[in-house]
C-alpha cells in the first residue's frame, strides 16, 4: 500500500479543501484585475488614441465606462461566487423564495435590468412626431375630438389605442415606452456606477476602521463625521448651481459614489468590531493567517449582511434623488430620464377632454419609480435575511 509520506511531507495533513478555495480566490482576483486592466485600456484607445465608434455604430459615453466598471464589481462579488458555490446559493435562494413579495421583487428587477440593457436597442429613442401626439396607450381610449389625429381604430367616439405605443405617446408624439426603457437604462447606469463605489470604499474603510481600531479608527471615522455634516445631494445641488457647467450622469453618479458611503462604513466597522474578539478569528491569527486574510476571509464575509441591507437602502434613494434632480434639470443626459418625462407630463397642456388626456405619460413615469423602489427596498431586506451568517 503506497505510502501518505513523500521526503517528509504529510499529505493526510493537508487540507485540499483550503488550497482548492485559494487557487479559485486567486483565480477571481487575477480575473478581476485583467478586466478592470482591458476596460482601462479600452478607455484609453476610444479618448486618446481612435476616433470614432468603438465597434459597430457604438459610441460609449463617459458614463458607459463607469458603469462597465460597477458591472465588473457586481460580477466578481456576487455572479461569480453565486455560480461558483451552487449549493449556497441554492440554500439562500430556499430562504428567499418563502417570501412571495420577495420573488416577485426579484423578478421585477431583473425584467428591469433586461429591459433596460436590451430594449432600447430594438426599439429606439422614440421620436417626436407631431401626427402623433398624445395617443393614448393600449387597452385604454379617450374621446376622438381630443387630439389632432387618431393613430389606432376609432370605436364608439373614442380613440384606442395601439401596441404600437403600448404606453402611449406624450404630448411632442414621443412613444412613451421607449422614452421609459431609455429612463431605466439611465437608472441603472447611475445605480450600479455609484453603488460599486458606495461598497467598495465603505467596505474597505469600515473594515480596516474597525479591524485596526486606535488611531487609524480615529482619523477614518472623523472624516466620514465630516463627510456627513453635509448630505450628498445639498453638495451636489451647490456644485451644480454654482460651479458646473457639466452635470451628466456620470458626475451624478461621481458623486453619490465618492460621497455617500460614510454610513456604510460605520455599519461595516461595527460588524467587524463585534466579530474581531471572536473565537474563529482569534483561531486564524493564531494558525499565523494575515490580518489581511482574517479581513477577507471571516471579517468582511461576516459583513455582508449590513453591506447589502446598506446598499439595499441608499440605492432606492439614489435613485429617486436622480429622477428629482432630472425633473428639476439639475441632471443632464443624453437619453430620455424618468425625471423629464415625469416634468413633461405634469406640464403636457390641456387639450379638449381634460387630464384624460394625458394621464399616462405621467403615470407611467410614477408606476416605473414606486415598482422600482418598492422592489429594491424587498430584495435588500429579502438579502439581509438570506445572508445572515446566523441562519
């Protein structure tokens, strides 16, 4: 019988499992280095180095590279390890799928994000078309004398209308669906963007905050008491008044990003405060691991609850913060925002027949806000749950 032994080493002693989770850590981190490295590289040949569409007819936008990067962000740390590890994932989607509401919100958001990543590209930016102003929206009618032309059949003195504009038209004779689906895109551009530097940053500065503790918890944490004495969106408001003359999407997101994780942060340093005395880190300092491997092994994992019961609550804010900054044109975009079409709805003029005819440009925009909000504050406590190292 061959021995375990070979020049000395026990290989009975050794543990596979370990070394085989190192070599997939290493994997992930070397796969998000080279990523990040060609999206770099990508950046720096479409501004300084080609003029022209990158590939095909397309033409990325400032905010396009910020939200590749958000999207490499969302992958390395969630797709990946949810792909990789299937009997977790399948043990948190048992608890998640108890919920009803939850699944649904579930649902709704990825019908969101498919939606906002692929509709516009088959069904254009809708343009304005004066013949077709205000034509109601599918299912629904409104009386014939109160619009210019009717696009659908005429039936009893009502004008129907069509799946040619499921939702409608505004009142330039913008489809309404396609100004909604390019407004989520924007949505998700500036959500995803911001949120991977909202967790990135708050992870790393509560973590190292409340893992070292002394004076590196001192100076980080005045500094994020500083950061706070002013909310993000007065910052914002001030700036863009007084100081830009830019106020795209990626700005916005800039600054949601860089400026408002400081309560993240102390969520995370007191999780990791919490955990540190604990026996299983004191196990691995003693088995001689790095405070960085106690950090990302045991502490930050341990973390991941508050991360996304953190984010789970700044997103929805952020995204009704860009849809309030639009409608006041605080916000500019090269697409059509939920904001401006919710500002033009609620200024669309009165023709013959009333709010009747116009309801739906604005209520499209409000049922797209409440449906996305509602949904991401159920995920994220929905998330919470599933995480929780507890369970």
């Amino acid at each position: 019988m061959p021995s375990s032994r070979l020049d000395g080493a026990d290989f009975t002693s050794v543990d596979w499992a370990s070394v085989d989770d190192r070599r997939r850590v290493r994997l992930r981190t070397v796969g998000l280095v080279l990523a990040v490295a060609a999206l770099a590289a990508a950046f720096v040949y479409d501004n300084w180095l080609h003029s022209g569409p990158l590939w095909g007819r397309y033409y990325p936008q400032r905010i396009d590279w910020l939200f590749w990067f958000g999207a490499i962000v969302f992958a390395r740390f969630v797709l990946v390890p949810a792909a990789v590890d299937r009997e977790r994932t399948a043990r948190y989607w048992r608890r998640v799928r108890g919920d009803p509401l939850a699944v649904g919100s579930v649902a709704y958001l990825v019908v969101f994000v498919l939606l906002a990543l692929f509709a516009p590209e088959f069904r254009g930016i809708g343009r304005a078309s004066l013949s077709q102003q205000l034509q109601p929206p599918w299912l629904f009618g409104v009386p014939a004398d109160a619009i210019s032309e009717c696009v659908g059949p005429v039936v009893g003195g009502q004008c129907r209308g069509t799946l040619a504009h499921p939702f409608g038209t505004s009142g330039l004779g913008i489809d309404v669906f396609s100004w909604v689906v390019y407004g989520m895109r924007e949505i998700l551009m500036v959500a995803l963007s911001a949120a991977a530097l909202m967790g990135i940053i708050a992870t790393a500065v509560g973590a190292v905050a409340g893992y070292y503790g002394g004076w590196v918890d001192d100076v980080l944490m005045r500094y994020v008491d500083v950061q706070q004495t002013v909310p993000t969106v007065v910052v914002y408001v001030l700036v863009a008044t007084l100081v830009l003359r830019d106020k795209g999407l990626v700005v916005l997101a800039l600054f949601f990003g860089l400026l408002d994780w400081g309560g993240i942060a102390r969520l995370v340093r007191s999780n990791v405060i919490k955990q540190r005395s604990e026996g299983y880190v004191r196990a691995a300092r003693t088995a001689g691991a790095s405070d960085r491997h106690v950090l990302r092994k045991h502490l930050v994992p341990n973390a991941s609850p508050a991360i996304a019961t953190s984010l789970s609550r700044r997103v929805p804010m952020l995204v009704l913060t860009q849809v309030g900054l639009a409608f006041l044109l605080l916000s500019e975009s090269n697409m059509r925002s939920i904001g401006e079409l919710l500002r033009r709805g609620l200024a669309a003029r009165y023709i013959s027949g009333g709010w009747m005819a116009k309801w739906w440009v604005t209520v499209s925009a409000v049922v797209v806000v409440a449906l996305t909000v509602a949904s991401l504050n159920v995920a994220g406590d929905a998330a919470r749950d599933a995480l929780d190292p507890r369970d």
